[in-house]
C-alpha cells in the first residue's frame, strides 16, 4: 500500500483573443510555484513553457482551459482546447512556423517560436491533435 | 539571512491604520495589536511605507552630523541628486563647496564613480551580451538588487556585477585623504549624503562585499538646511578653490535621474523603470524571458530615479528640470576645459567576487511535502475568506491572512467578517440557550404554581 501524496491542483480557463489577460494562468501558476518554494529555474522553465501554450490556446483556438497539478517532485501543465487542431505536428514544431493571424502579429505574438520553446523548457511534452476537434498539450517538468 | 535596516517603525505614532502595509511591495509589513510590524527578512528598505505613513511613524534611520566628531578628517560624497534639490544661482561647484563648509574638509563626487562605474560596466556588458546574455541589469540601486534576490533570484546574474558608484567613490576619496593627510584609515571619516535609507542599508550590510568603503550616510534632508545657509554665505575664494580640482562629467551627473546611468552603457536597446511597482511589473517579464530584445534594464525603486529619493527634499519635477541644468553645464565645461574632467578612463574597477546569495523569505516551507500542504490549505482558507482586501485584519489582502494562518502567525478571527460570522453563531446559540432556560423556569414555576395550587 502507498500513502496517497498530497498534490496541488490549479485550474483556469483561457478566454479566446484575449489579449489584454495574455498569460494570467502561467502567471497565477508561476506564483503558486514560487510560494511553494520550488527552484527558481523549476519555475522559470514552467512558467515559460505554460505561457506559450496558454497562449496558443488563446489565440490559435479561441480558449481553452489548463490544469496543473503540482506533485513533490514534478508538475504536470494540461492546456486543452476545442479549437481547429493541428494538421501536421511536425510542421508545427518547426521553429518560426506560424499561422497566426495579423492581429496577433502585430501585438508581436505569432513569431513561431512557441512549440519549440515549450519543448525546449519542458522535460517532455506530448500534443495530442484533432483535427476540427481540438488539441491538448501536456508537459511535465521535474524538479530535479 | 539577518540584514540591518535602516527603515524602521516609530511605534509612539504608529497608529495601526493599514495605509503603510497595502503599499508595501514585499508585504513585509502586518498591524499586530495596533501597531505595524516590518518582517526584517522581507524588508528592502525600498522607502514605501515612509511616504505612505501619514502619521510619519515610518522613518529611515540615519546616521547625523555628530558622528563627523568620531574622526580627524572627513570627506563628504554628493550623491548626483543632491545638486538637483538646488535650484539657480546654484552651481555644481557651488553646491560643492557649501556642502565641504557643512562640517567637511573635504568632498568629492559619487557622479565620478558613475562615470567609471560605466566605462567597465560598458565593456563588460558588450562582452557578456556576445556571450547570450540578455538583458542585463543595473545593480546600482540596493532596493533592485534585495527585490531580485528575494522575488527573482533567476536574475542574479543578469545584474551588472560591479560595486555602485557610491564605493567607487568613497575608495578614491579615501586614497586621496589618506595621501594628503598621511592619517591612518580609521581616522579618515567618509560620508556618503543620500537621499534613501538603502544606502546607508548598503553601507552597514553591503551587498557583495564584507566591507564598505564609506562610514556614514547621512540623510539629503538632513544636510539640505546646512548647505543651503552656506550656499547664501558663500565666498568667493571658496568657489575659485574648485577651479584646479577635476569635476565629473555631464554623463556621471546624469545619473541622478532615471535613464541616466542607460544612456551611458553605449547601447540604444535599453530600457529604463522606475518606481518599485514598476519595476517589479519589468523583471517578471524579463525573467519570463519576454524582454530578450533588451540589451539592459536601468531599474529604479524610486519613481524618478534617485531625485525622487524618500529623502530628498525638492518635488522630483522641478528636480528633473534643474538636474537638466547640471548636466548641459557639465557638458559646456567638458567642451571649453575638457582637462577639468575627471580621468574616468585611468581607474580600475574589478568586478564582484562573491555571488550573491537568494533570499528565501517567501518560501512557504523548506520541506516539499509540507510545502504542498500549506498551499492547498492556504488556498481553501483563501477561498473562504471574504475576499475585499480590506486589510482590517492586518494583513495587506485576504490571501496574505490566508498565508499568515498557515504560516502558523494568525488565526480566521483575525479577518473581521469572520469574527462576525462567529459572534453571530454564538449569539444564536446564547439566544438558543436563554430560551431553554426560560423554558426550564417557566416548567419550575408551574411545577411551584401547581405545588401552591395543591397546597391551597
Ligand atoms: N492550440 C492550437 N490550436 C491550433 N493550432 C495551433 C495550436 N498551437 C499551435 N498551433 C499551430 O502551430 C503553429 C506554431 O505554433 P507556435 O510555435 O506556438 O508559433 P505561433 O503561436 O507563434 O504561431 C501556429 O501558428 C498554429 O498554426
Ligand atoms: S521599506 Fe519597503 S520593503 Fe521595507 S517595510 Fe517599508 S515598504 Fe516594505
Ligand atoms: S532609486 Fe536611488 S534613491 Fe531610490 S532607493 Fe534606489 S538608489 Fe535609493
Ligand atoms: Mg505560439
């Protein structure tokens, strides 16, 4: 038998084309995740990869919702949508690869950097994608 | 970590009103029994609460003219912002020499350590920027540096690690005092005139050294009165002395005002904040890594910069405007006498050797599995918690009292609408009880009713 751990849970929703709020669920995440005194580059590299995604959420996908569940040792970010998905993942993730629109452009998002920066920060990451139906990305970041 | 401070709290008029703890940017502060309390481990002496105290019982602890009489020779450092609380027919050599018939035999200016100052600083950030850095941070303002090691200690090395103006300064005056007067270092009294108490903070707990250079800092309102009768009485002899002495250049005096110390770092990519809130608003962004087309970041507790000082004394406006004064005259001078401006380019300066240490106040716990559990907790008492951030509790919002009872300092009833919610349960079950006593009576009273009734 294994004693149950006590974990965190902190969940948002994301408005769509939101830009005045941009980034409010990673900020919220980020304080939580300090207070709790994780290591200050654990945080960063959190806090960087969820912004990204939220951000993706809200503008590629009109919302969505995250959750983060902060374990001892790890923490899991779950950003799902119910926007159009990703037709071809690996063009996704490609740096510099962007279909965003020019009012996101022009708020100086939409440099195609986003996916490979979250891949960059977080220990794994997975995108699971349809079509039509929506995209959830989880990333786990360790602590150690 | 214990540092000293020098704001401290005046518990005669401290009257527990909650303007000081909303404003504080650490929320170092809490009202306990009426009276505020600062945390020393949160403080960063930033100034805050001492403007907005209006019952001033917030003040900086400084040190005062009577500590000149602890040595044989003293030297007084002009902070750049001191020459701004001084408007026309004041000049820098004026201001100068008025400051030296306060009680000094000699003076010298903090503006020639900014000048040098940024010369390494220049050459070290284009170095460190090569290398991916980006941005960096300006570390001459002590209240920056205590904020980045306590809220941002990813930052620590972004900061330009060079001891500020005010030791760069205080050395060289010291070297030329211990030349000219051949005294030993202990008797040459050093003081540095400024206008915040994390200066003198700086001094007593230097940032990043074991020992400061300077002695004394004694407050910019406190020697304002001494230099301006001198500057009335000021004769001619004692200005012309200034004539064969170096002055420090218009881009040394400049950094009295926010922007200053940027423009001379030779890069256009900066950017300057000022103000604490401000601030703290600027480096979250740098540490979310969405600044990274900033070369470097002049970062100022002080809205204005050092001119807007909580221990200045003129309005930071008309400060802005006259210090503007000081520096076209700086220029003008460079370009007639240029021999009169201080080689900047002949001193050294080496970077910090100690890294600096991150403060852990804000940490809930150093255990994790703890840690996690005060958070959980300290989320459902925040959720059950009014949510007006009244402060009446003491606490600057609901989230901080949430903190505060985890943390094991404060109970729910410290949150008054709790307390009423409380005194309300227990003036139901008070009235719940009185009825059950006068039930019990009016049964006793029967029961003696029907006794007098048998007995009759
Ligand atoms: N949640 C999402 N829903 C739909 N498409 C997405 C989503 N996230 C990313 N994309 C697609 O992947 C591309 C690359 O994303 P990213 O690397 O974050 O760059 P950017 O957001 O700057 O365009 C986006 O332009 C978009 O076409
Ligand atoms: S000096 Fe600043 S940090 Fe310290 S208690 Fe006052 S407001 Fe807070
Ligand atoms: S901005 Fe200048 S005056 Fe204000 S706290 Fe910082 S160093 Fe002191
Ligand atoms: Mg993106």
């Amino acid at each position: 038998m294994r004693m149950a751990v006590q974990t965190v849970k902190l969940s948002f929703q994301i408005r769509g084309s939101d830009f005045v709020n941009a980034g409010e669920a990673s900020s919220n995440t980020k304080k939580a995740l300090s207070r709790i005194g994780l290591n200050p580059s654990v945080v960063k590299r959190a806090a960087i990869a969820m912004y990204e995604a939220e951000l993706n959420a809200m503008i590629h996908a009109g919302g969505g919702q995250a959750d983060v569940e902060i374990f001892p040792d790890h923490v899991v970010i779950q950003i799902a949508d119910r926007g159009p998905g990703i037709p071809d993942v690996d063009l996704a993730m490609q740096a510099g690869w962007s279909t965003a629109p020019d009012i996101a452009r022009e708020m100086g998002f939409g440099a195609g950097m986003g996916l490979p920066n979250i891949k960059k920060h977080a220990d794994d990451m997975r995108i699971e994608t349809i079509v039509g139906q929506g995209t959830t990305i989880t990333i786990h970041i360790l602590f150690a | 970590m214990s540092i000293h401070h020098s704001v401290q709290l005046n518990r005669s008029l401290c009257v527990g009103c909650t303007n000081c703890i909303k404003r504080c940017p650490t929320e170092a502060i809490r009202v306990r029994n009426g009276k505020a309390k600062i945390a020393d481990e949160r403080c960063i002496d930033c100034g805050e609460c001492i403007r907005a105290c209006p019952h001033h019982a917030k003040s900086a602890v400084m040190d005062e003219f009577s500590a000149l009489d602890q040595y044989a020779y003293t030297v007084a450092l002009a902070a750049p912002s001191l020459y701004a609380q001084f408007g026309t027919p004041a000049t820098r050599v004026m201001v100068l020499a008025a400051l030296g018939n306060a009680g000094f035999d000699d003076v010298f200016e903090v503006a020639v350590g900014a000048e040098i100052f940024s010369r390494h600083a220049s050459i070290w950030l284009h170095d460190a920027l090569k290398k991916g850095k980006r941005p960096l941070i300006s570390s001459a303002c002590p209240v920056v540096v205590r904020l980045i090691q306590m809220k941002y200690p990813n930052l620590i090395d972004h900061l330009l690690p060079f001891d500020a103006p005010m030791e760069i300064s205080a050395r060289l005056a010291r070297e030329q005092a211990r030349e000219k007067t051949g005294l030993p270092d202990e008797q040459i009294g050093v003081f540095f005139i400024s206008p915040c108490p994390a200066k003198r903070t700086a001094v007593v707990s230097p940032i990043s050294s074991d020992n400061s250079y300077v002695d004394g800092v004694i407050a910019v309102s406190e020697a304002y009165p001494l230099i301006l009768a001198r500057l009335e009485k000021l004769e001619s002899h004692q200005v012309a002395s200034f004539a064969n002495r170096h002055l420090a250049g218009s881009s040394g005096v400049r950094w009295g005002y926010s922007g200053g110390e940027a423009l001379s770092l030779d890069t256009e990519r900066y950017l300057a904040v000022d103000g604490i809130h401000n601030v703290i608003a600027i480096l979250e962004e740098v540490e979310n890594e969405r600044l990274k087309d900033i070369d470097f970041i002049e970062a100022n507790s002080c809205t204005g910069g050092c001119i807007g000082g909580p221990l200045t004394v003129a309005n930071r406006f008309s400060g802005k405007s006259r210090q503007r004064g000081y520096i076209m005259a700086a220029r003008d001078l460079a370009r007639k006498h240029p021999g009169a401006i201080y080689p900047a380019g002949q001193v050294q300066i080496d970077p910090w050797k100690k890294e600096l240490e991150p403060n852990e106040a804000l940490k809930l716990d150093k255990d994790i599995f703890k840690a996690l559990q005060k958070y959980e907790q300290m989320e459902k008492i925040t959720a059950d918690l009014p949510g007006l951030d009244c402060g009446a509790c003491g606490a600057p919002d609901c989230e901080a009292l949430a903190e505060d009872i985890v943390r094991g300092e404060a109970s729910e009833t410290f949150c008054i609408f709790k307390l009423k919610e409380r005194l309300r349960l227990v003036a139901a079950q008070m009235s719940e009880l009185e009825q059950e006593m006068n039930r019990h009576l009016e049964d006793d009273e029967e029961e003696s009713d029907e006794a007098g009734e048998a007995v009759q």
